[in-house]
C-alpha cells in the first residue's frame, strides 16, 4: 500500500486488479442499475488509489476498500437521487392482506430474485441490508462505514426487512414471476 501511496504505476495496477471484481460487486449490491455501479466503482477505485495512504493495516485491504466503495456509491447515489414509479398505486398495495407469521408460509421462493427486490428499496435500507446480511457487517461497523447511528442502522434493517416482506407479499397475490408475467 506505500507504494501505491507513493503512486508506483506497478503497485497500482496490481491493487486495481485484485479488488476490480469486489468493488463492482458492492458498487451493484448498492446500486439499482448497472451503469450507477460502474460509474461507482470507477470513482471508487480511484478513490482507493488516491487514499492508500490513508490504510493503516487494521484490516484486510478487502475490508479497508469495501468501506471506500460503500461511500464512494452512497454519495454518487445521493447526488442522483431517482425516484421509480411503482408496478401498483400505494392504495392498491395497502389492501394487500398483511399475513401474520403464524400461518403457513406463502411459497418456498420468491417470484422474483431477491437482488430484484432489494432495488425497490430505498437506498438507506437496501444500503443496510446488504451489509448486514450480504456482506456480514456488525451493525456498528455498518453504522461506522455509514455514518450514522447504531439505532439507526436497526431500524433501518426492521424497515428494509418489512418492505421487502411487504414486495414479496404484493408478488405473490397478484400471480407475478421472474419473468413479470402475472
């Protein structure tokens, strides 16, 4: 990392390499589509780059740039701010039958992929999700690389957890697969 702090071209390249996968993989997890998570790990890579020095070794260089990454695609999602048309009205979704966890389980899958999901959520929640339970962050740690407070980052999780339960509900009563067919 202290030559790539210095800016050997060598160092750099070989960093690069070893974390270009990773970076994107996070970058996407965070992301909705594929061209936010490119630009994203694009910056964050330079950012990465730029800041070795700033590495103290207190964890792996995998950990150490995953929390580069995670702000570097927070912020470029921030700046970008989009905001998607739901499939349904809020109206008709809150007639959906709220089922207690006592029942049977509606299906052994969920009509669409989970990552299908996790893009209709806001950005906090899909953000704290995947950390916690993609990527195996303590809440703290998840709080840290955030910026923001351990309760936060719970209830984050509780509220991103109870939307996706909630996505997934709407799916299955209204017939939808992977494919959108109903």
């Amino acid at each position: 990392m202290s030559l790539v702090a210095a800016a050997d071209p060598v160092a750099s390249r070989v960093l690069a390499q070893r974390l270009v996968g990773r970076v994107h993989r996070v970058s996407k997890s965070i992301l909705r589509t594929d061209a936010d998570a490119a630009d994203a790990a694009q910056q964050s890579l330079i950012e990465i780059l730029t800041s070795a020095g700033t590495y103290r070794g207190g964890s792996s260089i995998e950990r150490w740039s995953d929390r580069l990454v995670v702000r570097t695609s927070l912020r470029l999602a921030r700046s970008r701010q989009k905001h998607r048309e739901r499939t349904l009205d809020d109206a008709e979704l809150d007639a959906i039958p709220v089922r207690d966890d006592t029942g049977p389980p509606l299906r052994d899958e969920a009509p669409r992929a989970i990552q299908a999901y996790l893009g209709d959520l806001p950005e906090v929640q899909r953000t704290a999700l995947v950390l916690k339970h993609v990527m195996g962050y303590s809440i703290a740690e998840i709080a840290e690389i955030t910026e923001s407070s351990p309760n936060t980052v719970k209830d984050r999780l509780l509220r991103g957890s109870k939307e996706m339960r909630r996505l997934i509900r709407r799916d299955v009563a209204i017939g939808k697969t992977a494919k959108g067919e109903a």
